[in-house]
C-alpha cells in the first residue's frame, strides 16, 4: 500500500507507512520528520548510512536530495516545516496545496517533492 495521507495540520502532514512502499521526498532541506509509531527506516541522498527512528524520536532532511522513509512493519511519520522565517511565511501556501492535493489525492507537491 502507497504511503496514505493521515492528517494535515498548520506546517505538517503525517504519513501512514507500510514496509516496502516508501514515502519519497526531495527538495525538502531542512523539513523535520518525527517518528509517530513503529519505526522508520530513512535513506537520505549523500549520506553513508540510513537512519533508524523510534517512536518519539525525530531526523532533519540534511539536503534536497532525494529522501526515502520506510517503515520497518508499519508506521505513521510526521512531516514539518523547518522552525524559522522562511519555512513560516510559506505555511499559509503549503496548506493550500496540501489541502487540494488530499482532496484530488494525487498528492504532486507538497511545498517539496513527493514521489511514489
């Protein structure tokens, strides 16, 4: 199962995840991904290692690279704006294009790139 869309706040989507069907993200430098539940397994472009998250426990996208989270059984992961001016003052713009593509749920951008 693709990852499905679960909830959309103010600055931030959650994801639930299967294993095996990765949510793809790209020029997202800087966003925040927390670990809701289960554990998510993160392979980010440039990096020599993948990262394992628990629950509670959080990565910042290092690059724009291409950014793969999986998950490890199942799980559910939080995708953030990055603290500061420059991810706040396009919140009100991601919101809009966040709303629209979960209605159309063809999910395109999100303010990044989303691949599935």
């Amino acid at each position: 199962m693709k990852p499905e869309l679960i909830a959309v706040q103010q600055g931030q989507a959650e994801y639930r995840l299967t294993e095996n069907h990765p949510l793809r993200i790209a020029h997202a430098a800087g966003r925040r991904i927390d670990c809701l539940e289960g554990t998510a397994w993160i392979t980010a472009y440039g990096e020599h290692v993948d990262f394992m998250l628990r629950r509670g426990e959080s990565f910042t996208i290092p690059n724009d690279g291409l950014m793969l989270i999986d998950a490890a059984g199942g799980g559910v992961v939080r995708v953030r704006m990055p603290d500061g001016g420059a991810g706040q003052a396009a919140t009100p713009g991601l919101m809009a294009r966040l709303m629209s593509a979960a209605a159309s749920r063809l999910l395109p951008t999100v303010g990044f790139h989303l691949r599935n």
